[in-house]
C-alpha cells in the first residue's frame, strides 16, 4: 500500500509542472489555452485538497463528482474555442449542459460517496470522441504549418492519452472495488498513475510551446 | 471460478490499457508524420502551378517581343527600303523632268513601289488589328479568316453559326480571334486536315466554338505535358490566350477519323 501511495503522490506532484509552466507563460495563454488554464489551476488546488481529505481519512469522493464536471466543461470549452476560428461548434455547446444532466444522474444514482465512474466514463467517451475529431480535421484541412510546434496539439495529445488510456479502468472501476479492492487500487496506483504522468508531461509540453511561439 | 473470473478482469483492463495506450501512439505518431507529407506535397503542387505560370507569363512576353520583331522586320525590309528607292526615285526624276520617257519610266515605278507599300501597311495593319473583325465583329472575322484559308488550298474549312450578329466585349473578341486562329493554323501544321468544320454558338453567357477536323487529334491533357516540354510557343500562345480570357479549351479525339477542340468563353 505504501509503494501504491508513493505512485500517486508522484503523479499528484507531477500536476505542479503544467501549471507552473503556465503560471510562467501567463502572458502567451490566450483564446483556447485559457480554459486549459483554469483546468491547471483546478487540478492542482483537487490534488492539495484531496490529499488533506486523505490525510484526515475523509471520503475524496464528493469533491471528484464536481471536479468531472468541471473538468469536462473546460476541455469542452477549449475544443469549442479552437473549432470556432473554422465553424459553429454548436454540438460541443450543447454537450456541456448534457453532461451536467450526465452528472446529476450519477449522483442520484450512485449518491456523492462512491466513485462517479459512470460520469467519468462518459466524460472520457466524449473526450476521445473531441480529439480524434481534432486530429482528423487539422490533418483533413492542413492548418498548421508545424503540427508539433503546436500547444493545441500537444493539449489533445494529453487528452487523447489520459481519458483513452484510463477508460477501461474507469468503466469496469466499481465492479474491481466490489470484487478485490486492494487489487483495484494497486491497478488504479499503477495505470492512472502512468497515464496521469503522461498527461501532465504532454500538457507540460503544451503550455511551454506558447512561449515559442 | 470466480477467482478466475476476478483475475481475467484485472487482465482484461491491464491489457486493454496497454493496447489502447499502443494505438493511441501510432495514430499521434501517423498523423504527426502524415501532415508533414502532405504538407510537403501541398507545397510541391503549389511550386509546380508557380512553375507553370511563370513559363506562361514568360511564353507570352515572348510572343509580344516576337510580334514587334516581325513588325519592326517588315517596315524596315520592305517599307524602309521602298522609301530609299522612292527617295532614289524623286532624285532621277528631278535630273530627267526634261526627259518624259525616262520621266513616265520612273512615276510608274514609284507607283508600283507606293503600292507595294501600301499592301505590306495593309498587312502588318490586318494582322495588328484585323479589320473585318474590327468592324463587322468576330462571327464575320471568323468567317473571313475562314476564307483566307480556303483560298490557300491546303484545308476545306466550313463555317456555321445560329447567331450572325452576336456582339460582346472589343477584347474578348480580338483574344479569341487570335485564339482561334492560332488553334486553326496549329491544327493545319501539326494535324494535316483536310477538312475543318467550325460551328459558334451561344451557350447561356458562355460562347462555345467548337472545331471538329479529321486529322491527327490530340488530347487536353497531351497539350499541357507537350506545352511544359517543348520550345514552341504556338502550344504556350493558345494556354496564354486561353487563361487571358478565363476560356476553357478541350481538346479531344473522337474517334480514329473525329477530333474536337471546343472553345468555351464567358461572355
């Protein structure tokens, strides 16, 4: 248990360096970047107020259940924001206030002290959805010279990874804590932790290539 | 069993996750690669159609110097000439104005040379700007050139419209006239028909001239590739002349005894 809370503290530290990256460059986040911003900012003050609920041994749960939402609304926003420049991205519009629908029923369901797993599986079906979309029409449309030399591309490379990456765990979540839950959190320490340094990295990579720019 | 069943679940999620980690990977990696090569090819395109251009653009300030030689040739060869041969002329006859016979002698050459003067004027005039068209319009400039064909010999051309009196703008006129004529004498030289039949109608705000001749054919797409090959300009002169006007022409071969060219201009 010790190594699993290792791992995710690793991962937990690890959001620090997108966020600093972004707090240096604050002057380059513009247009689509500032919703990934606040995503930065969110995630980080989520890890420091989980890891003081972990510490009193208070159920983090109910603060994940808001997080999701936040965090879909925000990558929503930021795909809406660079779809924009080309069309009405009226379905990613839509979408949000749908998954707060998403969301309620979750709770209502589940209630806030077990995992949202059915609104994170859904959030990341979405998501996925958004960048492989992202990915097709950059490529369809050529718009960019540098694909790489892109902090867009590299944010929804970090998307692609994180929400594709952990969506079988997310889904198959609550029967694993039924079944072994000690099993469960080694594979959680393990395979979200990997994709969450992942994330982080590529997002790292994202916001400092606002400064080349 | 349920041990198992416990465990292949575990399996099953690890290996998902990798999987999908895996393809996640190649498809970043492909699109990260296959946009540079596309945009590599883009840009190859973009060069080529430059390239063209430039050529065209080259070919066409070509022809305009070439047309001034040709002029600038005849009024020296033969109207510089004949004027030093008039002045030569007017000099004899001060020195024989007593002298009637040698007199009558030396007006009458100097007639026959005015004359000769004035034909090689009329021709350099007609090929600058082509009077028939210039006045009675392009069916009538066509149908004239038409003309001045047959009587050569080599070709039997047939010319039909609907429309007589058709008028449009002065430019297009003259461009497509000269068009016309270029795809005509390029067609005899190269396609040794002896029979041409060109047909111009009106084709809602397009005009459409279509010639149809049985000679050697050639296709549209034979014509680019020997334009960007070849030294010529007749080939480059008809693209210039075509893109001038925003015509579109077609060339084609019907059959083994059929080609077509058509001339589609919006008017």
């Amino acid at each position: 248990m010790d190594n699993n809370r290792l791992l995710v503290s690793l991962s937990q530290c690890l959001s620090l360096f997108p966020f600093l990256g972004a707090l240096i460059n604050i002057k380059k986040i513009k247009e689509c970047l500032l919703p990934v911003f606040v995503l930065l900012f969110v995630n980080v003050a989520v890890e420091i107020i989980a890891t003081i609920y972990i510490e009193f041994d208070k159920n983090t749960n109910e603060i994940l259940h808001v997080f999701t939402v936040i965090e879909f609304s925000l990558l929503s926003l930021f795909f809406a924001f660079f779809f924009k420049k080309y069309f009405n991205p009226i379905v990613i519009y839509i979408s949000i206030p749908l998954f707060f629908i998403v969301a309620y029923v979750d709770y209502k369901i589940n209630g806030l002290n077990s995992a949202d797993n059915f609104s994170v599986s859904v959030e990341s079906f979405i998501l996925v959805i958004y960048t492989l979309f992202f990915f097709y029409y950059v490529l369809k449309n050529l718009i960019f010279d540098n694909l790489l030399a892109q902090p867009v591309f590299w944010i929804s490379t970090a998307v692609l990874f994180y929400f594709s990456g952990n969506f079988v765990l997310f889904v198959f979540a609550n029967y694993m804590m039924r079944v072994d839950l000690d099993k469960y959190l080694l594979l959680w320490s393990i395979i979200h932790t990997f994709f969450n340094v992942l994330y982080n990295i590529f997002l790292g990579i994202g916001i400092w290539k606002t400064r080349i720019r | 069993m349920e041990n198992k069943d416990q465990i292949d679940i575990f399996t099953l999620v690890v290996i998902a996750s990798m999987g999908i980690l895996v393809l996640m990977l190649f498809i970043v990696f492909f699109i990260a690669l296959y946009q540079k090569r596309m945009l590599a090819h883009k840009t190859e395109l973009v060069d080529a159609e430059n390239k063209h251009q430039k050529k065209l653009l080259d070919a066409s300030l070509e022809i305009a110097e070439q047309e001034r030689i040709k002029i600038a040739t005849n009024l020296h060869d033969d109207i510089g000439i004949t004027l030093s041969v008039l002045k030569l002329n007017l000099s004899r006859a001060k020195k024989n104005i007593n002298n009637i016979a040698v007199f009558d002698e030396i007006i009458s050459d100097s007639n026959k040379n005015i004359d000769d003067s004035l034909d090689t004027v009329r021709s350099i005039y007609n090929d600058i700007m082509p009077p028939t068209l210039m006045k009675l319009g392009f069916v009538k400039g066509i149908k004239e050139l038409c003309n001045q064909i047959n009587y050569t010999d080599t070709t039997e051309i047939s010319f039909s419209t609907a429309q007589e009196n058709m008028e449009f703008d002065k430019k297009i006129e003259l461009q497509l006239y000269r068009l016309v004529k270029e795809v005509l004498n390029n067609t005899i030289k190269h396609g040794k028909p002896s029979i041409i039949e060109i047909n111009i109608e009106i084709n809602g705000s397009c005009l459409l001239v279509t010639m149809l001749h049985n000679g050697l054919g050639i296709t549209t797409e034979a014509i680019k590739k020997l334009s960007e090959q070849s030294t010529g300009l007749g080939l480059k002169s008809i693209l210039t002349r075509t893109q001038l006007i925003n015509a579109i022409i077609d060339f084609t071969i019907l059959n083994d005894q059929i080609a077509k060219v058509t001339i589609n201009v919006p008017i």
